[in-house]
C-alpha cells in the first residue's frame, strides 16, 4: 500500500486511478477533436485546452471516488465496475454540463461532453479488463510472512483470503514450540537462519502475530531481518493499515501513545476544516431551505408532533449539545427512554422511512455545524445514555470524543448503523481510526464516499 496523508491506498487502485485520469484526458482531447472535425473548425493546440481537460478528469475523478469506482469490487466484477462508472461518468458530465452552462465559453461544449463521456466508459472498462485479467488482482499482492501461529495468526490467514485482500501470506513460523493453530506453521527450532528464510519466500514484510510478547521477541532475527530491507511490522499497525480500523482486540495504551498519529501539528489543520464548515454550511442552508421546507411540511402531515426533532447529545471532549433533526420516528419513540434503531424499526413513520434512506432527516444538522457544535465529518455523535453505557463497556470509547463529532464520517461510510453493543465497538474502531489519522484528505475522501452511502443505501435505519 501507498501512504497518502496518513491513509493507506492500494497499489493495485492507485494504478487504476492514475490510468483512469490519463484515459479522461486522452478521451477529452479525442471527442474535442472529434467535435472540431465535425463542424469544420481547426482544434487549436493541446496546450490551449490543457486546462479544460485536465478540469474535466478532476471532476470525474471526484464523481467516480465518490460512487465507490475503487471499491474492493475495481478489478473483481465487470458489471460492478460498469454500473458504477456509467453512473460517475454521468454525474460528472452533469456537473461539467452545468458549469457550461453558467461559465459559457470557458469549458467543454455539453455537445463534447457526450463523445467524451463515451470514449471515457469505453476506455476505462478497457483498462479494468487490462489491469484486472492480464495483470490480475493478485498482481500487486504483498508476500508475508507471519511470526506466531496462534488466533492472531488465524486472524491474518482469514483477512489474507478475503477477495479484496492486499497480501498474501508465505508461510506461519510458530516461535512458542508449542501447539500450534496454524497446522503449516513451520517451527522456529527448524530454521537456521529467519532472515535467509524470509529472503528464500522473497517475502516483503514481516508481521509479529505473537500472543505473547513478553520475553518472546526475537530481537537479535528481527534486526537482521530489518536491516535486510524486509519491512518489519506489529500485528495493530498491520490490522490497522490492512482493515481501515483500529484492532480493540489487540489495542494496548502503549501502541496509541507511541505509534503515529493524534498529530499535534493538526491546528492548522482544524483552522481550515472550521473555515470549510462555515462556508459550506451557509452555502448548504440556503440551497436546502426548501427541501427542508417541503419535507417538514409532510412529516406534520404525517403523523402528530413537531416537524424538527431535538435530542441531546455527546460532542467534542464530552460536552452535551442539542441536534435538530427531521423527525422520523412517532412522538412517543423514546417514551421508556432512548433505545437502539432496529431493521424495519415499527416506530419510525411512512415518511420517516422515505427521509431515513435518502438522508434528507440529516439537513437541519448543518446548522448545528454552523454554530461549531458539530463538523460535516466526525464520529457520530450519541445520546448521553448510550454514552454512558458504552464507555463502561468498550475501552477507549472517550478517545472518539476527542474531535468533533460530525454529519458522516468514517464509520458512517464503512459499517452499516449501530444497532446494538457489538455494532458499536466495530464503528469504535473506525472512529478511533479516523481520530488517529485525522487529515483534510480523509476529510475529503469520506464528502465524496458520502455519496455512495446516499445513492446506494448502505445500513441506513
């Protein structure tokens, strides 16, 4: 994997990607020449319409990130890869159309817009034909080798065959001498040399899978085996990097407190998410009213109650706030006190479900992020109880406190809604990942995905 901003890209997306952007380029200046030709005019030099195109594969790029083009599915499914990208291509050429439309002049014609929008598809199912059958998804596969042959071991084995995996495992070495899980654990009293074994297996990266470390490190091999240029890595840091996620299986204090993250160099950081929450915030208030509006105006039509729903709840270092919310649920919904959704949950009303799934119950939180009480991206924020309950219960559940919860954001996007202990201790740990590795990217990464989680609904309840 690359590291891009503190989050980690996989090899084989990031070369699709990179093909992908210079296929838009090449299908822009095609279907500029192609339209040129057509009514008789001289298409100029490339590098007069250099900034029209490279506009125009920024744009898709966006469209095709945020509808999950490069989701674990890219080089596996054709008819996945398909649908998503005659669905971003045409998002994209919509938002380009519009851009014509007020800027005349200064972009594509909407006409070349279509040519380019089918050269782009043709192109680009191509390149996942290419990348994903001649290359294979197998292609940019790290080998690796694990260190332990016990439940982390199996854990590593599991996440190795998953279809989106990013590594394949070269063989267990079993370092107890006792009772392995791992049957093709190879014991360490057999090998003369670990850092020739691991050279043998051209493994890249070495993973410590230990269940216990204590006195059990093999610090003499593993120096060896770094100095050797074979990257050396701790099972968290691994799972953490592989999964998107925090391990709380494995999570220790001395990991957080010495592994990178929780930058101190983020104010500035926090300056211009704040700056981009105001801007965006208005922007979207005013734009939405009358979405807001309608829908207020059916949810009192309805069923009984006020349009707006308030609720306390948990944000930035544990300071309650009030949420405003488009009421979804009966008036009588938290009558015995707060209580976990359910799938087809019977308190939500007709067109509460309508609201629920196409997230426009959410709107009227913008202006709680106006007012800096919340981000547009951050944890979840929940109810005191829920809280209260939860912190007793899961370790480390304070730590997501420590940025300001938000509208979407990683767990959003990742896990389907919480709905019970077990559903909250999984979007823990995409929450403490989030907050480890915070950066305007991961910002920008999870608005576009957004979309995805709205267009394809994902766990919404």
């Amino acid at each position: 994997m690359v590291r891009l901003f503190k989050h980690y890209v996989p090899h084989a997306v990031l070369l699709l990607g990179l093909i992908d952007c210079g296929l838009m380029l090449v299908s822009g200046n095609l279907a500029w020449s192609l339209r040129a030709e057509q009514i008789g005019m001289d298409p100029g030099f490339l590098t007069d319409r250099l900034g029209m195109l490279c506009g125009f594969a920024v744009v898709v790029m966006a469209a095709m990130i945020s509808v999950g083009v490069y989701g674990s599915e890219a080089l596996r499914s054709l008819r996945f890869a398909a649908a998503r990208l005659l669905v971003a291509v045409s998002l994209g050429l919509i938002a380009l159309a519009l851009l014509d439309f007020v800027l005349p002049g200064h972009t594509f014609w909407r006409s070349t817009l279509l040519y380019a929008m089918t050269l782009s598809i043709l192109l680009m199912m191509l390149n996942r034909i290419v990348v994903g059958s001649v290359l294979g998804a197998g292609a940019f596969r790290r080998r690796v080798l694990v260190l332990g042959a016990g439940h982390r071991a199996g854990r590593l084995k599991a996440l190795s065959e998953h279809p989106g995996s990013g590594f394949v495992i070269a063989g267990y070495v079993d370092m107890s001498e006792g009772h392995p899980l791992m049957s093709e654990a190879m014991p360490r009293s057999s090998i003369a040399d670990l850092a020739g074994f691991v050279a043998d297996l051209s493994a890249s990266e070495v993973v410590l899978a230990l269940e216990e470390r204590r006195n059990a490190l093999p610090l003499k091999d593993l120096l060896r085996i770094k100095t050797a240029g074979v990257h050396v890595n701790d099972f968290s840091s691994f799972m953490e990097r592989e999964t998107g996620r925090v391990d709380l299986d494995t999570l220790n204090p001395s990991w957080l407190i010495f592994s990178d993250g929780f930058s101190s160099g983020r104010a500035f950081s926090s300056a211009a998410k704040r700056l981009f929450d105001i801007a965006a915030s208005g922007l979207l208030l005013v734009l939405t009213f009358p979405v807001v509006a309608l829908f207020a105006l059916l949810v009192k039509l309805d069923s009984k109650g006020p349009a707006l729903f308030q609720q306390t709840r948990i944000g930035l270092y544990g300071q309650p706030f009030t949420i405003l919310k488009l009421r979804s649920m009966r008036i009588d919904a938290e009558a015995g006190g707060a209580k976990w959704a359910e799938k087809d949950d019977p308190r939500v009303t007709r067109v509460g479900r309508l609201i629920r799934k196409i997230r426009v119950d959410e709107l009227p939180q913008v202006w709680t992020v106006l007012t800096g009480k919340m981000s547009f991206v951050g944890p979840r924020p929940e109810v005191p109880t829920f809280v209260d309950d939860l912190e007793d219960r899961l370790p480390y559940y304070a730590e997501r406190h420590m940025v300001k919860p938000g509208i979407t954001g990683w767990a959003q996007i990742n896990y389907p809604y919480g709905a019970s202990i077990e559903d909250a201790r999984h979007k823990l740990e995409y929450d403490l990942y989030y907050a480890k590795n915070y950066t305007p990217f991961l910002d920008l990464l999870i608005l576009l995905q957004t979309l995805r989680v709205v267009i394809w609904p994902e766990g919404s309840r």
